[in-house]
C-alpha cells in the first residue's frame, strides 16, 4: 500500500512537471539551456559577419572593376530612354567621380512601383523614367576606385561576386528580412507598402540558431538595449521614441519577428554597434552577426558621404581583422538593394517577390580566393530554372545552415548554393588588409604582396554612432516612404 502511495505521488509530481514545462515557450526553455553550447562548424569559418550598406547597384559601384567577364561589366554602349519631351532621346552610363558629391545627395525614386517600372517586365529599359527631373541621368552613373579606393581594395585583395541579387524588386524592408528569413512573408506583408510593423510570425533564422545553441548578434546602429524583451510586442512608435537618435523602421530586421522579442536568450542579442566593438574587443563575437549602419555612414543617397561610408566599414572590419576571430571569420559586404541606379543584368523572377536588381558582394577572410572575381556554381532552382548562378540574400542563410548543419526555411535558401565558393580553406591564409581612415588609394600594388597594411583609426566607429549628422532625419514616416519626392529624402 505505502509503496502504491509512493508511486502514485511520484507520478502526480512527474505529470506536475509537464504540465508546467509544456505552459511555458518551449523556445525559451531550450534556449536558454542550449545558450552556453558551441556548435562544431563543418568548415575553420567559426564567425559569419554580414554587413549590410544601402542603395547602390553593382554597375553604379563596379561595373567598371578590371576583370569582370565582359557579360557582366557595365555596358558603357547602352542607352536608357527617357521621358519625352527631353533633350536627348537616351543616355548613356557616364563616370561620375567628379560628381559624386551632386549624383550621390539625390536620393533615387526604389519603391516596389519604380523597380517594377525600371525593371519592364525583363526589358530593363524603364531606368530613367523614374528619375527626378533635378537629375535624370544619374540612374545611369558609375565610380571608380578613385571615389571607392577603400571598396576597389577590398575586392582585388579578397573575392568579389559579380551575380549576387537583392532579393526582393522592392525597397530596404522586405531585402534586410530575406537576408534573416530568406522570405518577406507574403506580398501583402512586406512588398508594395512594406514598413516595420513588429508583429512578423513566419520562420527566421535565429530561432534556428537559438535552438541548436548557436550564438548570434543583430547589430542596429541605434538600438537601446535598454528596451530588450518588452512586455509587450513592440510598436513602431515605442521603438522610434526609445532609441538613439531616431529610428528607421525601413532598416529593421530580427526585431520585427514576435518571436525574437519574447525569447529571452533572443531579445538580449538585439544590440547596438557599440555592443558590436566591446564582443569583438572581447574575444566575444557571436557566431552570426549582423551588422546595420547609422544613416550617416550608410552610403545611403542623401544621407551619407561615400567616403564616410568606406571610414565606417573599413573601421568595422578593421577591428575584427587585428582581434583573435579574425583567423575564423568570414565578412560579407553587401547592399540591402539597388537604389534606383541602373544595373544591366536581368534578375531572374524566381517567385512573386523577386530578384531584385544586382548588388555588390565581397567577402573579406583569411580564406577569402585572393582577387577573385566569382560566381555561384550553376544550380537548379526547383523545375523552372535550370543551370543559372545568381543568387541572392537567402544565400547568406544557405551558408549559415550548410556551416552549422541546419535546416533551410524556404525554397529559397533550399536551392540556392552556400557561399563558401569564394573561399579555399586549403590556401595559406590571407594576412589582414588594414584600411586607415585617409590616405587609401587604389590600386595598392604600391604595397608589399604578403599585405597592405595602413595605420587605422580605431575610434571612427566609436565616434560615429549615435551622432546623425546636421539636418539628417533619420525618421520616415510611412506617408514620406509612399510619396517620394525625388529630393533626397533620407532613410528610404
């Protein structure tokens, strides 16, 4: 009888503890026990850091980089026709390095509408046709490495894509999810009136990483750590009331999905980029960091200098180059989309959402193929494409589950092959290429070939944040993001 009782009572504790775990985020409990755990990488790269700038096409930044296969250099024959009455019937792609200053304060026309405009159902010859009359030809700029000594470097000592898409034919929002979900959710969601709404629910890569004990970053240049895992679902208006300076929700990624904010482990690793330079200092980096700018040193047009721009990434790279991951890591430079500047490869449509239009990406590693010039080894994309290279954001998450062994959330990420192509981890690491914050020239054949090495300024980043510069507003309105004026009109 006693031992009846016993077992009985045994029992009734054991079931008292199961309704009680199974009341409680499943998430949360795991996470939190899976928090201290170290997943093995497949590969030596330990740290994938993704830096994401803004606004600018890969043929406006490198379309006239030496070495880029002739069918994906800049077309300097094209002719983009214009809105008539004009002076001319079409322009051409022209070098704006003496205008520079002028081409990139004009903030271009990128809504879901325009890219669908320039775009043309695949004809891509509606460029213009969207451009301000203040300047109607600069959809059709280039630059070279004497405007981009610091982003020409980078990519003749490391490994440069010349096929690499935004995701979506759309503005900033739906880009920065599909770079942590590989997805936008649906069009209703975030394509043709995307801005943050803090409510997203469909699958991202953090709660993947969070399960399987993977450490993660999501670096927003004026995060308040103070507001980490609200009560309550954030609100725009919280958000923008509470942070450094302002807010752009068209810029947010992780913190608008639900279930980061009310995952403790998750919401403690929504950070600042202060937050980003004491983990690096530390010896801390997570294994996924994402990396978004203050508005000031974006390159965003209208907003930021593309010089400021090149000090601000150079510094953040710089920090990890000289620390104890740089000898694990992998940096992807990228832009969130195109901008409104032309770009004269058609992206493939592989679903509702896009490709969008072509953008820059260099990866920056010890392992990094020294000057290569790459593409994605062909790949069937379902039953529709067959043998293509191009691809896109959702590769970055490709790369992150093929490294730690993860599951892919959509077709996107399913397909699309991971970026370790444009490294060799059977090559003697690369030395670190350290960028200072003036003096940079391209090319650096004048140094030695091991390394080129300058004196950095460590505190540009520091100095940076939370400092938008005069006259820059860094919070749009939906109603700005939606009627665009063609004048520069920042954080869009």
């Amino acid at each position: 009888m006693r031992a009846t009782t016993y077992r009985i009572a045994l029992l009734s504790f054991l079931i008292a503890i199961i309704l009680v775990l199974s009341s409680a985020s499943s998430y949360q409990l795991f996470s939190a026990a899976g928090a201290a755990v170290t997943a093995t990488p497949k590969t030596p790269i330990k740290h994938i850091v993704i830096i994401i700038q803004e606004n600018h096409a890969f043929d406006n930044m490198f379309g006239a980089f030496p070495g880029i296969p002739a069918a994906y250099a800049l077309n300097l024959s094209v002719c983009m026709p214009v809105n008539p009455p004009a002076k001319t019937p079409c322009i051409k792609p022209w070098n704006a390095d003496s205008k520079e200053s002028m081409v990139q304060n004009t903030d271009l026309p990128h809504t879901r509408s325009s890219s669908e405009r320039s775009y043309a159902k695949g004809k891509m010859d509606g460029f213009i046709l969207n451009d301000p009359s203040s300047c109607e030809n600069c959809t059709m700029a280039y630059y070279t490495g004497s405007v981009l000594p610091y982003y020409w470097d980078y990519a003749s000592y490391y490994a440069m894509n010349y096929d690499f898409m935004s995701s979506a034919l759309s503005d900033s929002l739906p880009n920065h999810l599909f770079a942590v979900a590989a997805s936008a959710g649906s069009e209703a969601d975030c394509l043709s009136t995307c801005h943050a709404e803090f409510n997203l629910t469909f699958a991202q890569i953090a709660q993947s990483l969070t399960t399987a004990g993977i450490s993660w970053g999501y670096y927003q240049y004026n995060w308040n750590d103070k507001i980490d895992c609200p009560k309550t679902n954030y609100t725009l208006s919280y958000v923008e009331s509470n942070t450094h300076g302002g807010w752009d929700g068209l810029w947010s990624g992780l913190s608008d999905f639900v279930q980061v904010q009310k995952t403790p482990v998750e919401c403690s690793s929504l950070k600042n980029e202060i937050d980003l330079e004491n983990a690096i200092s530390s010896n801390t980096l997570p294994a996924v960091s994402w990396v978004i700018p203050e508005p000031t040193v974006s390159d965003h047009p209208g907003q930021s200098s593309l010089i400021d721009g090149q000090k601000y990434v150079s510094s953040v790279i710089n920090m990890i180059e000289q620390s104890k991951a740089w000898s694990s890591t992998a940096i992807f430079l990228t832009y969130d989309e195109a901008g409104g500047y032309y770009d004269g490869i058609t992206p493939l449509q592989l679903d509702p959402a896009g490709d969008g239009f072509r953008v820059p990406l260099i990866v920056i590693s010890p392992y990094s193929i020294p000057g290569g010039l790459l593409q994605a080894p062909a790949y069937n994309y379902g039953s529709g494409f067959k043998g293509i290279h191009q691809v896109d954001f959702s590769s970055f998450l490709s790369t992150i589950e093929y490294n730690w062994g993860l599951k892919n959330l959509t077709d996107r990420d399913g397909y699309e092959p991971n970026l370790f192509y444009m490294l060799n981890f059977s090559q003697k690491p690369l030395p670190p290429l350290i960028l200072a914050s003036s003096g940079v020239t391209y090319p650096i054949s004048s140094c030695p070939p091991s390394a080129c090495s300058y004196s950095p300024d460590s505190t540009y980043v520091q100095s940076s944040i939370f400092q938008p510069g005069p006259n820059v507003g860094i919070n749009e309105s939906i109603a700005q993001a939606l009627n665009y004026s063609g004048n520069g009109d920042p954080a869009d």
